[in-house]
C-alpha cells in the first residue's frame, strides 16, 4: 500500500513545541559610519522543534513509525500549535477570503459575525487551504468586523499564493503544512525502556 501525503502527526501529547519565525532581510553598515541599509526579501517560513515526552514503546513505535513513513525530508504532515487551537478573538462566524488575486501580508475576508470588536486578536492563527495546501498564518493586529461581516487582517507570513474567492478560512485548531528539516531520524532508548523522540521540521513550501 502506497503511502499518501500529508500524514497526521501522531495524537500522542508534546512536551515542548518551539516555533521559529524566519525571514530573509539583508542588512549592511558603513564601516565609516555605521549606517545601515536594509533589504527585505521575499523569504518568510515557520520552523519547529517538536519534544515529545518520555514513552514506553507502545506509543514510541508510532512516533517512529510516523517519520519513517516520511523518508526525511520527502513526505509532509499536517500539525498546529498545540497550544493554541482557539483564537484570542471572538472568532465567529462562516469566514471567507473576499475577493480573489490578493497577495502580500494583508488578507480581506468576509463571513464573520457582524459589528463584532476584536473578531480576531493579535497572535491568533488562521488556516488557508487543506490537506497539501493547508497553510498557517498569524494575525499580527487586533481587527473588527464590521456590519457586513467583513474584516481586514494584516498576516505573516505573506500570502504564499492568491487564495480563491469565498475560500474557507480555519480559526478552530488550524494547521499548516511541514517537513522534517533533516534526513536523519533519531531516538533515543534509556536503561528505563523510555523513548526519546526530538523532531525539527520547516514549512514544506
């Protein structure tokens, strides 16, 4: 049986999640002066590190299992901030993106509950896209709808391809679309029987 891509990431609890926002900018100083100039390219993408808890085999093996079905770098999964799967904001409503061919870090979008302050907050994230063109991204300003349901957020990282008109927009435990960062496949058995199991892993883009 052929292996389809993304595969679920495993429902066996995380110790620690770190998520690293990295973008490209290139900045230069006078050696005279000290001046900078600065250059924003257009590289953005979500890293992760991902610890799980000390395991017993019963569950170690389908950790393991899950990453050998990956190859590496070759396969994607789907997986979210496990922190965070509600938003900030009052979040409700049917939200769509609002009109086709948007780019860059602004997103326009409709559907939500009317008049609604704080409809999503600072740091909420959101989902465009499903299965392998799930993408996650985090509103980055406290924004209202207002009485047609309509609201305005400002993104990161920008909008990584124009999303459709009247495309579904995930608030409730969104996720996004990743990779492991390293062809190796690591784990570590103690004199206990216990498991370690450290993931790193990148947005598959």
């Amino acid at each position: 049986m052929s292996i389809s891509y993304p595969v679920s990431f495993p429902n066996l609890g995380i110790k620690s999640m770190t998520i690293r926002a990295r973008s490209v900018v290139g900045i230069s100083s006078s050696p005279f002066t000290f001046q900078q100039q600065v250059y924003q390219h257009a590289g953005q993408m979500w890293e992760a590190e991902i610890t799980m808890p000390p395991m017993k085999r019963e569950d170690a093996e389908q950790l393991i299992a899950f990453m050998l079905k990956l190859n590496g770098t070759y396969g994607t999964f789907t997986l979210g901030d496990p922190l965070n799967t509600s938003p900030r904001g009052i979040g409700t409503g049917t939200p769509l993106v609002n009109g086709g061919s948007q780019t860059g870090n602004s997103l326009v979008t409709d559907g939500w509950t009317a008049n609604q302050t704080g409809i999503l907050k600072a740091g909420d994230w959101i989902q465009l896209g499903s299965g392998s063109t799930s993408r996650l991204y985090k509103i980055l300003s406290d924004a209202n709808s207002n009485g047609s349901g309509q609201a305005t957020f400002d993104i990161w990282p920008n909008l990584r391809s124009s999303p459709a008109d009247n495309a579904t927009i995930t608030v409730s435990s969104p996720k996004g679309l990743w990779r492991l960062s390293s062809n190796d496949m690591p784990y570590t058995i103690d004199e206990a029987s216990f498991y370690g199991i450290t993931l790193a892993c990148m947005e598959a883009l």
